[in-house]
C-alpha cells in the first residue's frame, strides 16, 4: 500500500507558529526554519510519519494571497532553507506536503498586476474569472473580477484556462524538483475545477512515485473528489463536525451513522481526519468536558482514515476566532514550554502513546471496522486483521458504564494498551462464552488489544 495510507499527518501553520508578521513586510524571522525543524523532531518523536506545512509561498498576508509560487515566503526564509528542511524530515521517515493554493492568487501576483496595468490590452486578462471592465471594488481598481468567499484579497483564476493549468502544472513540477514534496493539500478544492484536478491526478502519476493529492472540501459527497481519477483523499469536515457535537450532546450515533455513510460513499478511500486546524477553534473551546479530548484522540487514530494533529493540540492548548480573525488559532509556540508534557499532560500523553500504537500494530490502520456496540452514551468497535483485534471502547456519560458485546476474534483476555498515559483509569473486563464484557468509569475511553 501507499505510504498516505499508513500516515499519521502533523500539520503546522508556519506563519503562525514562528511569529511571522500577518502582513508581510519582506524580512525574515531569524531562525524559523531552525525551529520548524525542531518541531518536525518533536512530531516523529510523538509518532508522525507525516508533516504537512502551509501556507509555504510568497504571500501578501496570511498565507493564501499568493504573490510568487516558486518563492518561499521571506518571513520564513530561503528556498534553499526549505530545501533542507525538507531534507532533514526525509532522513527522519517523514514525509512533507505543502498547500497548493490554486484557486486564487493576490493581488500582488504578476499576472493580476498586468491586469490592473493595461485593462483590456493585458496579456493575462483571461488568466481570472468574471472580469468587467465596466465594474468596480473597494481597491477602485477601475474593474470588478471573480474571488474567492467575497473576499476581493484573494483574485479567483480560470482554472479552465489551458495557460493557467500549466502554469500550475509547471509550479508542482518545481516543487518537486527543487525542494523534492511528497505531496500537496489542495486549498478549497470543493470550489477547483473538476477537469483541472483530473489534470493534477494525472501529473501526480507521472512526476513522482504515490505523489499525494488532499483536498480541503467542507459539505458534500466526498467521493466526487476523491476517488481514483482525481484526489486521492479529502478533509473529513462531516466527522469532525461529528466528533466534538457528538459528545457535547452524548450521542454517539452521530458519529457512527457519520462513518457508515462515508464508507458508504467513499468505500475504502481514506478520508484525512481531524479533531481541529487552522480554520476551527480548538477542541477545549468548543467541548463542554475537556476529558473527551481524550475519547476524540482515540476516535481520530482509530477509525477508517488518515489521522492528523495540528499542532500544539497535542498540549490541549486553547484557540478560539476573535472579531473574525483566525490568528488566535495559528498561535505562536516554544517546544521549551511543553518539555516535559509527554509526562505529565494528559493529552500531549494520549497522543504519544496512539503514535506508538500505530505504529505497532497492523491491525489500527489494515483492519475491517466491526462495530460491536452502540448507545447514546457507549460505543464500541474493532479494528479486525488477520485474526487480530483491537477493541476501542469509549463512554461519554458522567456515571460509569457497563459494555456487553459479541468478541469479533476468537480470545480469553483482553489487555488495556493505555494504562501508561497520564491519568489513566483502571477498568474491568470479561470474557465468557464468546461474549465480552467491559466497565468503564464516567467520561472514559481506552482501546483493549483482544489476546488468545
């Protein structure tokens, strides 16, 4: 199988955890790819085989007003730092991806600029969408033009224009060559021209062995994304919509009725799971008991898919939109501050010991999905390979539960794999006559490894 598959993606905003300026002003933070680095070693170290980095490239201000795709943002340093950079996570196992910020530019892009120069006569006036030279905007440019979510920052391009689809084209095949990516997240793919993507797949296949293509797509069906003409995967919005609603309203239906429907559509693709980015609010902002970052660590690295952590959640840190702005969910961070957490912080321990996990045993990423049992307030269900399981069992209630369910491999014992992590509970368990039975204590999630 593809390496994408057996994954576990770590996601860093640049800009944003080096403390870049938010407009950009053409000079350098000292030392931001130093401690990018320093953070891909602390995510193998935590088990991600994966890091995806982005925005990357030149930009106005937040990353995905592009102003040069072949030039590394200035704020964080040179193209040849990234090279390295890329270098240092290959020689770690990891794989790097970047965002492909192809559906818009800004307006400080050059062929945008020719627009505003010469109006009717530029060269690259078909390069965007919905010109009219009889409109106008609040930059009083003279024009009005297609954007992307209003925003006239971002300048939307003709994707069905041949000029610029190879243009984009030729940008991937520099990426490649010169900082050699393994893959690239495409920015607002459920707004990307479908015949363009089609395109994309086709030079994935052609410029580099399992080259990844990951589409940011909100609503929908997710297979008429990702399926195998075009992406290979897509942001799983819908479950991690699931995920923080379904224990604020102790309904574990919601998310199982969430992954029937997904495997439903998308059958066997992986679809790129998360509990939060660079677009959502935290998960201890938006969870009414912070205990079940727990439960939806376990849910992320446990279900059908490919898992990720944006960084610093794996602290539990908090992240909250303030007057609209997403920078209070980039922040700032020094590892130096969470140097000891993997010890004594309960989620920065969770998460190490599901990378481990992960890595250990087959049957958490090759294994059939059996659910064995579900209420509003427990659910449990198997990763099943070769006559292996692991059994995930988790309660959102405030009172103990007790799981009863039919053993999905033949076993006598089951052992709890996450007795190590910080503030773990003991639970009981049982085995007779091919049935199971499990007590867990309130707002409590582990995973038990069935054994012969």
């Amino acid at each position: 199988m593809a390496w994408y598959d057996n994954a576990v993606f770590y996601h860093i905003y640049p800009l944003g955890l080096c403390g870049c300026a938010h407009e950009n002003d053409g000079q350098p933070t000292p030392g931001a790819f130093e401690k990018l680095n320093a953070w891909a070693q602390h995510a193998a170290d935590i088990g991600c085989t994966a890091i995806y980095i982005g925005p990357l490239f030149e930009s106005g201000s937040h990353g995905y007003d592009t102003i040069d795709y072949r030039l590394v943002d200035r704020r964080l340093g040179t193209n040849t730092e990234f090279k390295d950079f890329v270098a240092q996570c290959h020689a770690r196992g990891q794989k790097v991806i970047v965002d492909g910020v192809f559906n818009h530019v800004g307006r400080d892009f050059f062929a945008f600029q020719d627009l505003k120069a010469n109006r009717e006569n530029a060269r690259y006036k078909d390069w965007f969408c919905d010109v009219n030279f009889w409109g106008n905007n609040e930059y009083n440019d003279g024009f009005s033009y297609g954007n992307w979510g209003g925003f006239n920052l971002l300048v939307k391009l003709n994707q069905r224009n041949p000029e610029v689809q190879n243009y984009h084209y030729d940008t991937i095949r520099f990426w490649v060559d010169e900082f050699d990516i393994d893959g690239i997240r495409l920015d607002a793919a459920d707004v990307l021209d479908f015949d363009f993507m089609r395109g994309l797949r086709r030079l994935a296949n052609e410029i580099k062995p399992e080259f990844w293509l990951m589409g940011e797509v909100i609503h929908g069906d997710y297979s008429r994304w990702a399926n195998p003409e075009m992406l290979h995967s897509v942001t799983n919005y819908e479950l991690h919509k699931g995920l923080w609603s379904g224990h604020n309203d102790h309904n574990y239906f919601e998310i199982a009725h969430t992954m029937r429907r997904l495997q439903g559509l998308c059958h066997d693709t992986r679809l790129y799971t998360f509990s939060d980015n660079h677009d959502v609010e935290r998960l201890p902002n938006k969870l009414r008991n912070r205990e079940h970052i727990r439960h939806i660590a376990i849910l992320v690295y446990t279900l059908w898919g490919i898992p990720s952590i944006y960084y610093g959640s794996e602290f539990g840190i908090e992240g909250k939109k303030e007057w609209g702005s997403d920078w209070p969910l980039r922040p700032c961070l020094e590892l130096s501050d969470y140097k000891d957490a993997v010890n004594t912080n309960p989620v920065t321990s969770v998460y190490a010991a599901l990378g481990k996990l992960k890595a250990q045993l087959p049957e958490l990423t090759w294994g059939e999905v059996k659910e064995l049992q579900l209420t509003t307030q427990c659910y449990a269900f198997a990763r099943v390979l070769d006559g292996e399981a692991c059994v995930v069992v988790l309660n959102n209630g405030d009172s103990p539960a007790q799981l009863e369910f039919q053993l999905p491999v033949e076993a006598s014992a089951a052992k709890d794999l996450l007795t190590d992590t910080v503030g773990a509970q003991p639970i009981m368990t049982g085995i007779e006559w091919g049935r199971m039975k499990v007590q867990l204590p309130s707002n409590y999630a582990t995973i038990l490894k069935l054994e012969k």
